[in-house]
C-alpha cells in the first residue's frame, strides 16, 4: 500500500492500532522516500453534479494511492521510475475497446520547465497510449472508458496523463474528459496545454466524490471541435487516490489518534503491540509532503503552469516513504 502524506514536524511517527478485536497482525517493511514539491499540486477541479469548480487544500490531505495504471503500454516496474512506482496495464479496466487502439513512440518525451516532470511520470508512461479515431471507430463518437471499483464516503483525486505521440501535426486533437460519467474537461486541446508540442507531457487533476454504486469511471471522447480523420481521444495513464474523510481516516470512520484517545484504559497496554494496522497491512509504501526550511538538499521541477501564485508561495517538498 502507498500513502502520500504531509509532514511538518521533524519526526514521523508511525502507530498502529487494532481495528478489531485481534491478537495478530503484521507488517513486513516501511520506506520513506522523498518526494518532488510539485508531485502534488494544492489545488484540482471539483467534479460533482452541477459544476466544474476549484478544490483547494490538496496538500495537506492524505492520500491512499488506489490505482496507478499504464494505459495502453506494459507494466512499469520500479526500476524505471525515478520514485520507484508501479504502473500496471489498463486492459482489465477497460470497458470496452471498441475503436481504440494502442500507440507506442520511440522517439524522446519533450519534457517543459512547469509542467509534467519525470517525477510526475516517467517515459514510459507517456510513449505509450490508447487513442481513438474517427477513420477507424465502428461506432460515430465512441468513447474510451476505463471503470474501477472504489469505496463510497470518501473523496478521490483522478490524475490523468497526456501525450501527444498520436498527431501528425499540432492543432489537431481535441476531445472531452469525463469522470463518474461527468463533463470534467471540455474541448481540451492539447496542443495548447503542451505549449504547441508535439510529444511533450500534461497532467490534469480532478477531484470526485465516491459514489454509493462502488464504481469510479473515467473516459475520453470526441468533443465539438474534433477534426475529421484525426484523432479523437488520447490518454496515457490514470492514477487515482483515496483522500482522507473528515476525521482524517483513509479506512474506517475514525483515525488511528482517535482510536487510541478512546481505547479502554485497561486495555491501553494491550493496543501498541498488537500491531494491528488499521490502515497498513503487510507491507507500506508511503509519500510524504513535508515543508522544509532553509536550502533545499534535492533539485526538483518547478510547479504546474495550472497552479495559482499563492501555491507557488508554499515551500512544500514531498517524500515517498515505503
């Protein structure tokens, strides 16, 4: 399991409580890695029934990394991530591949000062794509859709990637981002988003709630503006994370502090060795975003062109910690 949490104390402090009445649990390893300041963005747009708006206040929630997927590409191990992740295949999420088909690039990743970084994601998430054409789609605007099962009660940031390595030209792909069947990005043009080039990477960040049906979709499709014969949609990789509720519990209704400010005082001593995790079973993988002061010991990218001044104002430094 991987965590991405804010620290701004000096120490980390990791507890682990029973969830229930049990006399045995374990775990198996703990790493802290640190992380890029801006592999998180404070901010996102909120995706519900009536609107698109601005959700603030990312940077302190902690997020529970539910999935992280290479769309249309093979499995990304470790080994070619710079913050060691795991990139598994879409071809279980996808609902239909009804006038998709996959992409590869072996040409170079044009990665831009304030946009997606290797950290972001690496170069093998973004050569690699699903696209959908109009010249070769059975069915007229045809969407890819992706679906995965999620927990209701919580909110989920859904971080999507782009790359153009579709186009023979700019100025020629636009399409429409849904989530949960919602209009979350309409008539988005890529080129514009990639400083009109080609091959060169973009991310955008949603914010949805967890529905009561346990399923959480994403898709892309033909907008309006879509040119005929050219390409309709493009995604590289979806990742979604679990943020924490309002009792800062990314599983259960109370979190670890709560549960241990509650337990029984009889049973006090029994509680810290029963290594019981209420949210960490086997083995943990965590980020942490941690405020550092004074000079920064690790050269990171510089924030998303979508990120407000007073973001940039933060000096906030992320770590992963497994």
């Amino acid at each position: 399991m991987e965590f991405l949490i804010w620290v701004d104390s000096k120490n980390l402090v990791i507890e682990f409580v029973p969830a229930k009445k049990s006399y045995f649990a374990f775990v198996n390893a703990i790493e802290v890695i640190s992380a890029p300041k801006d592999l998180v963005a404070d901010t996102a747009k909120f995706v519900n029934d009536e609107k698109v708006e601005g959700f603030n206040g990312l940077i302190k929630q902690a997020l529970q990394v539910v999935y992280r997927v290479n769309v249309g590409g093979s499995k990304v191990t470790p080994f070619n991530d710079t913050l060691w992740r795991t990139w598994v295949t879409d071809d279980e999420y996808l609902e239909s591949e009804s006038g998709s088909k996959r992409v590869y690039f072996g040409g170079r990743i044009k990665y831009q000062g304030g946009g997606a970084s290797r950290e972001v994601g690496p170069d093998n998430v973004y050569n690699t794509a699903r696209v959908i054409h109009s010249a070769t789609a059975s069915i007229p605007h045809v969407n890819m859709t992706w679906v995965f099962a999620a927990v209701g009660g919580y909110k989920y940031l859904v971080r999507l990637h782009f790359c153009d390595i579709a186009s023979i030209s700019i100025g020629l792909l636009y399409f429409n981002v849904y989530v949960n069947g919602k209009l979350a990005y309409e008539n988005l043009d890529l080129s514009m988003a990639a400083n009109y080039m080609l091959a060169s990477p973009f991310y955008a960040d949603f914010v949805v709630d967890g529905e009561d049906s346990g399923v959480l979709s994403v898709s892309v499709g033909p907008s309006n503006r879509s040119v005929p014969y050219a390409i309709d949609g493009i995604l590289n990789g979806i990742e979604i994370m679990r943020l924490n509720n309002s009792m800062g519990s990314l599983e259960g209704e109370h979190c670890a502090g709560w549960v241990l400010r509650n337990w029984p005082r009889g049973n006090v001593g029994e509680a810290v060795p029963l290594v019981a995790a209420a949210c960490l079973l086997l083995s943990i993988s965590l980020v942490i975003r941690r405020r550092m002061s004074g000079k920064e010991f690790v050269g990171w990218s510089k924030l998303p062109t979508d990120v407000s001044e007073v973001n940039l104002k933060h000096g906030i430094t992320q770590l992963s910690v497994k």
